[in-house]
C-alpha cells in the first residue's frame, strides 16, 4: 500500500473542481479537462469510469459526450474523490514505510500518525468539492497551474 494520495487521487481532485468550475447542465469533454488539467488523457479515460462507478460523475459516450458532476459540488465530500481512486484505506499505511507498524508494534511516528490521520479523515470529510473550487476561483492564475514535476 502506497503512503498518502496518489496522484491519481489528486487528479480526480482536479478533474472535479474544473467541471465545478463549468456549467453544470454541460458535459465537458475528457480531452478538453486532459489539456486544461495537465492530465495524460489516457490516464483521465480511465479515471473516469471510477469516478462514474462512485456515482461522482455522469459520462456520456458520442458526439457532444463527456462528462459532468453526478451530483451538486457542494454534497461531494474531499474524502469521497479520494476513496474513489485510492480506496478507503489510503491513510493506513505507516508514516515511516514499515511493513510491521502497528498498535502491538509501533514505529517512532505512530502515535502522533494516528492522530494526525484522524484529523485529516475528518477534514477530507468536511472539505466539498463546492469549497474547493471557489479558493480556485479566488486564487492567483499561476497558483492554479498545474505542476507538471510533482
């Protein structure tokens, strides 16, 4: 099990917040978000179908297909995004990469892990889609830029 989110995770973030950005009675096209995002259409192709599976997006196949939010941005949690992509779990893993980490035998950073997970669990269950894109509409251009090295 991989540490932390994936990038995958964070570009279905990124996906989702740009169809927040749109107009919500339109399909976008995967192409168009791919270019817009910074994501490897292929990538995003396959993004969408568990996105779609999660019920957070409706895709539609032919001309004028796409997809747009399955729901309003405001009822689609942080947490579920990244559920969606990384699985339930995508907390779990040690902090320091252990194998053997747990209650019985913990790392150096478990304790203060587990209460730093919690707090993040109940954050990405607060945090909308909604809230996400209007600091994107608030922020600075170049903030908002995808970085093609992380």
């Amino acid at each position: 099990m991989s540490q932390g989110i994936s990038r995958a995770a964070q570009y279905a973030v990124r996906t989702l917040v740009h169809l927040a950005l749109g107009r919500p009675d339109a399909a976008s096209p995967v192409k168009d978000i791919a270019e817009a995002e910074g994501i490897p259409p292929h990538f995003l192709a396959k993004l969408v179908g568990k996105l779609s599976r999660a019920g957070l997006v409706d895709a539609f196949k032919g001309p004028g297909g796409g997809i747009r939010l399955a729901q309003i941005p405001s009822k689609i949690k942080l947490r579920q995004v990244i559920e969606a992509v990384d699985g339930p779990d995508f907390l779990a893993a040690c902090f320091l990469g252990l194998r053997t980490c747990s209650d019985e035998q913990p790392c150096a950073m478990h304790e203060n892990w587990k209460v730093l997970r919690t707090r993040l669990a109940a954050d990405f269950d607060r945090i909308t889609i909604a809230e996400l894109a209007a600091s994107a509409r608030r922020a600075p251009p170049a903030a908002s830029t995808p970085d093609a090295g992380s």
